[in-house]
C-alpha cells in the first residue's frame, strides 16, 4: 500500500447483509391481516348458514324416524303433516303455512314443490286428508316419498 495513493485506502464494494425474516415488510402485514379478515368471514357465513338450516336437517331426521315407523293410521299421517308444517314453517314464515289446512295446505305444498319434478296430486290429497279420516287413502311409502321430494326441494 502506498500511503500516497488514496485509492488504495477504500474498502472493496460489499453487498448489505440481508434483513432476515423478521420482522417482515409492511406488505406481508397488510396481506396476513387481509387473509385473517376472510377467514374468519368464511367461518362466520359457515356457522350462519348452518344455523339458518338446522331446522332442515332436524326435519331429515324426523322424516327417518317416520320412516321406520310407517304406519297405514291416521295418527302417523298427523305426525307428517305436522313435521310438513314445521318444515314450512321455518322456510316460509311470511306465508304462516301452519294455519293452512285442508285444500289450502295441499294448495301449498304443491306450490311449494321443487319445480323441475312433477308433484303428484292426488298423493299430497291423500296425505292431507288421512290424517283426520278414519280410513287412510295412500301408502305410508308414497306419502313418505312426496315428503322426502317436498323437504328435498326446500334446501336454503
């Protein structure tokens, strides 16, 4: 080295050293909270939606239950005009379908039937008016079978 020459004196170009993981850039914060925000709207739509369709599944279950314990008397045809009008009830509060009876309740089932499959008529008829008419007018399996394609169409 020659004390005269200054340039000989700098230090060679050297890179900074890197700045590590943490803490991270202001980028990554904005982003970490972005993805926190819709995670927890996606776990609050979850649970709300589930919520608004509890009463769907009680009612799948409560048509299982009938289902094991078909019987051609007027007193299980009551029990599924009943779960029919909880049902309707919970997915159709403004209409109040729970004071409908008669050829109203069976009006309303068929308008309210999944539009892509024919409802059958005289099948809902027969399982309005079974239930208070000493002789029961259906099969337990067809009015189960219009149940099930009534509270299949009802999903929110």
């Amino acid at each position: 080295m020659n004390p005269q020459d200054p340039l000989s004196q700098l230090r060679d170009i050297h890179l900074p050293e890197t700045g590590g993981l943490w803490p991270p850039a202001p980028g990554w914060w904005v982003l970490a909270i972005l993805l926190i925000a819709v995670l927890a709207a996606l776990v609050w739509l979850f649970i709300r939606r589930r919520q608004r369709n509890r009463w769907f599944r009680s009612a799948r279950a409560e048509l299982a239950r009938l289902e094991r314990s078909a019987a051609t008397t007027p007193a299980w045809f009551t029990q599924l005009n009943t779960l029919l009008k909880q049902a309707a009830r919970e997915r159709y509060p403004e209409q109040h379908p729970e004071a409908l009876t008669g050829d109203a309740w069976v009006e309303f089932l068929l308008k309210t039937a999944p539009k892509d499959r024919v409802a059958s008529r005289p099948v809902a008829e027969a399982l309005v008016h079974s239930a208070w008419r000493p002789e029961v007018s259906t099969k337990p399996a067809d009015a189960l079978a219009f149940a099930r394609l009534w509270l299949g169409g009802q999903k929110c």
